[in-house]
C-alpha cells in the first residue's frame, strides 16, 4: 500500500454556493499544511477576492455556470496533485486536532473513503472502543476519498443529493473499504449552499431531491423499482399542491409543485436541468 497519508498529501475540494456566511468559519478551522480548492458556483468574485487574501495555499475558481455538486468536485479533483481529497461542505467546522486524531487513525489503514462522525451523532454510534466502523455509506459533506482507488468519481448527471451514496454503492461494488471514523466534526446542515430560509433554493432542493431519488435507484436497480418506490410520492405531492393551491399557502404550493415536476422529469428521463434563480416555475 502506497499514498502516504500525510498533510501535505490531503486537498479539501469545497464546492460553494452563496455560502458567504459559512465559508470562513469553515477554512479558519482547517490545517494550514493541506492545500485547498474552493469551485466556486454563483459567480461571486468578490468573495474569490476577499478569500484569496485571506488564506495561504489555496486556489479559487469560479465556474461559468452552476454545474452542480458533483460536477464542481469533480473539477476540484481533476487538478488536484495529492493523492488523497477531502470532500468537504463550507457549512462544516473541522478543527485541527479533530482532523490531526483523523489521519492518525487513518494511517496505514486501506480504504477508499473514510469520514468522520457529525458531532450530533457521534454519541449515538456504537463503535465498539474501535475507531474505525467499516460501513457502506458515509454522508457527503466530509469525506476523505484515495484518488487511486477510483477510474470515476462523482456522477455529474446528478445535480444534487445522494451523489455521494451513489459514489460509495460504485466503491463497494468494486470491494473497496468505507470507514466511519470516530472522530467528530461540526456541520450545520442545509446551510452549505445558501441560506436554508431561501425560497429559491428550497425550490431546488425539493425539485432535485426528487430527481434525483428516481435516477439513483434507475440507475442501481432499474425504472420499474424505482417508479413503484417513488410512485406514492408522486401523487401525494400532486394532491398537496392542489390542497395549498386552493388553500393559497404559496410556499408549500411551490414546494410540492416542484417535488411533482421533478419526478415527472425523471420519470420522463430529461436531465436534471432546474437551476435555482434561472428556472422560473
């Protein structure tokens, strides 16, 4: 086993998204040693100029379009140089003694991809006085990936959500190692990108969320599972958008209208195409 699993060999790749009140907690908390790549997705130049100033051994790049998630670390990876990314959402705080006990444990260890605990959770996993929990899933807004054990990363048809569940079923099928560390790390939640009160951005995560449930189970298991596991929230979400409609309560109406439409598309095999603030539904 190669790849040493030192600082110096360890990129953070954080895709951000109107994340201004997020991203500088987020970097403050970071070892200095690890370079960074921030893909930035809403054209902000002013913060690539205010982080750029800020921070040492960094790069900022700014996307011409919003090309989603998986997409945007997907470019973060590409022209990194480490052997190791460390996937990670600006709405999360990993401090640097967290993070050091993280590649300790880690070290010599063979995985594929390895996380550590959100800190809300940490006290309710059993992990049996071991630090590592060998698991087929971690979540997406941390984690640790070796760049050798992969041919491809991220699914870019996928916009946003389960990209990263869809990254560790491709890893277990080829019999690689997923660890859950027992090491914690703080993350907000539905604040990485945007703030979570946006009506614009609630648009999109109910449109994409339901996009995006159909297309990961075609992909892994067929269009007739997944049309008879997400059929039930199809019409369910078609009758509250009539229920809110002539209740005339405006945001939920747009919400379950959204989580209709993007099932519908995904029922139609169209691409994951809304974008929020250019979409208009």
């Amino acid at each position: 086993m190669s790849n040493s699993l030192i600082k110096k060999n360890i990129t953070f790749v954080i895709t951000t998204f109107k994340s201004r009140n997020t991203i500088f907690e987020c970097l403050d908390s970071l070892e200095p040693e690890c370079k960074k790549i921030i893909i930035e997705n809403s054209n902000d130049i002013n913060l690539m100029k205010e982080i750029q100033d800020r921070y040492q051994n960094l790069s900022y790049h700014i996307m011409p379009n919003n090309y989603g998630y998986g997409k945007a670390n997907n470019f973060g990876i590409q022209i990194s140089v480490t052997d190791y990314i460390f996937i990670l959402n600006p709405d999360t705080k990993f401090d640097k003694i967290s993070f050091n006990r993280f590649i300790g444990i880690l070290n010599n260890k063979d995985f594929s991809i390895a996380a550590p605990t959100e800190i809300n959770e940490i006290e309710k996993i059993n992990f049996e006085k071991n630090d590592l929990m060998n698991v087929n899933t971690v979540k997406g807004f941390a984690m640790l990936l070796r760049k050798s054990d992969f041919k491809n990363f991220f699914d870019e048809n996928i916009f946003l959500y389960l990209e990263e569940i869809d990254l560790c079923l491709n890893a277990k099928k080829n019999k690689n190692k997923i660890y859950l560390v027992n090491v914690p790390i703080v993350h907000i939640g539905a604040a990485s990108h945007g703030n979570k009160e946006d009506f614009e951005m609630e648009k999109s995560r109910n449109w994409h969320w339901m996009w995006s449930t159909f297309y990961f189970n075609r992909k892994h298991y067929g269009y007739l599972y997944s049309f008879l596991i997400t059929f039930p929230k199809f019409i369910s979400s078609f009758l509250k958008f009539i229920l809110y409609k002539i209740t005339n309560n405006h945001n939920k109406k747009f919400y379950y209208k959204m989580r209709f439409l993007g099932l519908l598309n995904s029922y139609l095999l169209k691409k994951s195409t809304y974008r929020p603030y250019v979409n208009k539904n």
